[in-house]
C-alpha cells in the first residue's frame, strides 16, 4: 500500500546558494516595490475616474500598499539573516510530498515519517 508523506527539504548554504538567495530575494524585494509602484498609479487613476467613493478606494489601496510594505519588510529580514548564517548551516528551503510504500510487519514509527532531503548546491547530498 502507499500513502502520501510530508518530506522536509533543506538547502546546505554555501557560498554559491547565498548569493542566489540574496540574488533571489533582490528580485523579489524590486518585485514588491514595482508592485506598490503600480499600485500607486492605479489609485490616482481609479479617484480620478470614480471622484464619489475617493475614501474607499483610498482605503483599499493603502491596505494592499501595507501589505506589499510587510512583504518587503520580511524580505529584508531574510537578506539580513542570510548575511549572518554561517557557511553549512541547513536553511528549509520547502515541503514537499511523497509517496511511501508500507507493507504488513513494517515498523510503524515517527521515523517513517520524519523524512528530509538535504541540498547541497543542486545535488541532494543526504536522505534522512
């Protein structure tokens, strides 16, 4: 019989893999900010256009504003962190799902469950 499993993957951070997450995290931080660029624009349009409801859609897009403003705020954390951790530190990079085979008389234990790949630079080095 096979049931899904949660497998846990983990990134060694290397030299190479920091750079490509901060270069991964710079994409994303000028991202948010084209989107509250964009944002912006669409605001001025829209209250020009609907002159009635200006508090509304002024609401609305301060709220979508904040958010993005949130986003950037978590990012430029993580660049931060990034710049901390130490060379071999294991970052969780995602969870993702598996299909396992169990059988009668298998052990039935957490073991079984708690699966993680390691990562290092592209090439999985560990399955525990």
């Amino acid at each position: 019989m096979q049931i899904v499993q949660k497998i846990t993957v983990k990134q060694v951070l290397t030299e190479k893999s920091r750079a490509e997450l901060l270069t991964y995290y710079s994409e994303q931080r000028k991202l948010l900010e084209k989107e509250r660029e964009q944002l912006l624009f669409e605001q001025k349009k829209v209250e020009h256009k609907n002159r009635y409801q200006k508090e509304q859609v002024s609401d609305y897009f301060e709220q979508e504003m904040q958010v993005r403003k949130e986003k950037m705020k978590l990012v430029d954390f993580q660049m931060e962190q990034l710049g901390i951790l130490p060379l071999g530190s294991e970052i969780r990079e995602r969870e993702m799902e598996a299909l396992i085979e169990i059988s009668v008389g298998d052990k039935w234990d957490e073991s079984l469950f708690d699966k993680t790949i390691v990562v290092t630079d592209g090439i999985v080095t560990e399955i525990r």
